[in-house]
C-alpha cells in the first residue's frame, strides 16, 4: 500500500480526501543529498504545501478551478537520511504503486536527483516516453567528482534510460562544453530564450505519453531565488506560467516540481510561484 511510505503532512490547498477517486497524486520527496552548492531543497515540499493556502482554488489563466479537479497529497515520503540509493529505490517503489492505481504520479522535490527514479517507473509503464526538461542547467554530466548519481547527471541517467532524442529540453544557461557538445548532439536542446519554440515542439508531441520536470531555476532568480544553484537570465515568473497553459494539450503521464530551496528567500515568492505552478498543471491534468 502506498501508505507505507508516507510520513502524513498537510496537504496542498484543495486536495481530496480520496486517494481511490482521486486521478492525480501529489507526493514529496524532501531529499537533497546531492546538490552541490547550497542545500535546503528538502525542506521545499512542506513550505510549498503551506504558501499554497494564500492562492485561490479559481485560476484566472485557464478559467477552471481545483474545486472542479480531484487530486489527493499523499504527504512526503520517509526518506533514508544520507543514503542516495535508498531514497531512490523507496521513491521508485512509491512512483509504482500510484502508476499500478491507475493515478498520475505529481512529485514535490527535494533536489532534481528525485526526477530519475520517477521517470525510470513511468517509462516502464509508458514505452515511448517523452521527457520535457525545463531547467537553468543542463544535469549532463557524466558523473560529478566521481559520482554517477547526483542532481547534475540527473538528464544523462535519463538519457541512458529513454534515449536522448526523446528528451526535450528547454532554458538551459549553464553546462560545462562537455555537456553542451551531449546535448547538441543527443538530445533536443532549446537553450536561453524558448517561448519562440515552444508551441510548435508542443504540436508535435501531442499524441506522445509526457513527462514533465521542471526545476525552479529555470526562472530568473529576480522572480524565484529560493534555489540551490541560482542562474541569471531565465525566463519570468508569467512565462513560466504560461507555459503552463500550453503543456495543459499535451497528455502528461507524470510530473516533478524541484529544487525549490525556502531558507534562501525570506519573502516567499519562490515557494509561491511554486505552488502557482502546480496549482494550475493540477487544473490541466486533473
């Protein structure tokens, strides 16, 4: 049962009661075992659920509202404290279980890392998966001194698992040459400014099984600072959302909010923006 994993929290604004009527199925994984810079990510699923009670259920972009949707937050998974392949192996067997109940897997991280052991369970389930990556880094790197697994090899993991060419990525500002040689030629790489291309790549994934992944820092950190690795020059806080509205036609299959770091900005406004944009892909997915 999936209750085995879950340490109970309060849960996002408008969430069901319901976890079998429910088609969505909100769950943090507060892990940061692998950032390398600034931690704090763990702390970013609890301090989104919280911010999420100053917006409404009504959202003015898409017309709708979470009172229409039924979604349930299963609070965040109890996670080995310092072991990588443990919390990976109990956020893999957690993903499964939602994705055997029929339910959309919407994961609240924690660092970026927490993306592969999702993805790993929705492509076993969904052959001919698509990835869309939306991120100021390119999470290429072979390994990061010396380590295979952390939130800046996350995409060649997944890379490795669906192939590059089914992995389409969007705002990348920072890679090291290496890494942006690996793009360029094995995945789909829409560096910096990407709302010139967005809708027509849209187009042509509409009858694909999507999975979405999307770190806060693809934001500018003027709009979003609470983050581990800030990078200037990324899109606005409208874009984002925006963005958003056109992912609602896609057929999403699952998705992950990460690396949203709250002990960095006092304000709140990137945990706000956070919840703003799972309030509204909760509206199109639900």
């Amino acid at each position: 049962m999936l209750k085995k994993f879950i340490c109970c929290k309060k849960g996002f604004i408008g969430c069901s009661d319901s976890y079998k009527d429910s088609k969505v199925v909100i769950i943090g994984a507060p892990m940061d075992l692998t950032v390398s810079f600034r931690p704090g990510a763990r702390m970013g699923p609890s301090k989104i659920r919280e911010v999420s009670y100053g917006l409404e259920e009504f959202s003015m972009y898409s017309m709708d509202s979470l009172n229409n949707k039924s979604y349930y937050d299963a609070g965040d998974l109890e996670l080995p404290l310092g072991n990588v392949i443990e919390s990976m192996k109990t956020i893999k067997e957690a993903s499964n279980c939602i994705l055997e109940n029929g339910k959309i897997p919407f994961f609240i991280g924690g660092e970026h890392l927490i993306s592969l052991p999702v993805i790993e369970a929705v492509s076993q389930k969904y052959k001919d998966l698509v990835v869309i990556h939306f991120d100021a880094h390119a999470d290429l790197r072979k390994d990061f001194m010396g380590e295979k697994y952390s939130h800046a090899t996350v995409m060649r993991r997944v890379a490795e698992l669906i192939g590059g060419k089914n992995i389409y990525q969007f705002g990348i500002r920072s890679s090291t040459e290496d890494e942006l040689h690996y793009a360029r030629e094995n995945t789909n790489f829409y560096p910096f400014s990407f709302m010139g291309h967005i809708k027509e790549v849209f187009k042509e994934l509409k009858q694909k099984p999507i999975y979405v992944s999307l770190d806060i820092d693809v934001v500018d950190p003027a709009y979003a600072p609470g983050t581990g690795t800030p990078e200037p020059g990324g899109c606005t806080a409208a874009e984002i959302l925006e963005v958003t509205l056109l992912l609602g036609d896609l057929n999403i299959v699952g998705m992950d909010l990460v690396e949203v770091s709250p002990m960095f900005d006092l304000s709140e406004r990137t945990s706000l923006l956070a919840a703003k944009v799972i309030r509204e892909m909760l509206i199109r997915m639900g």
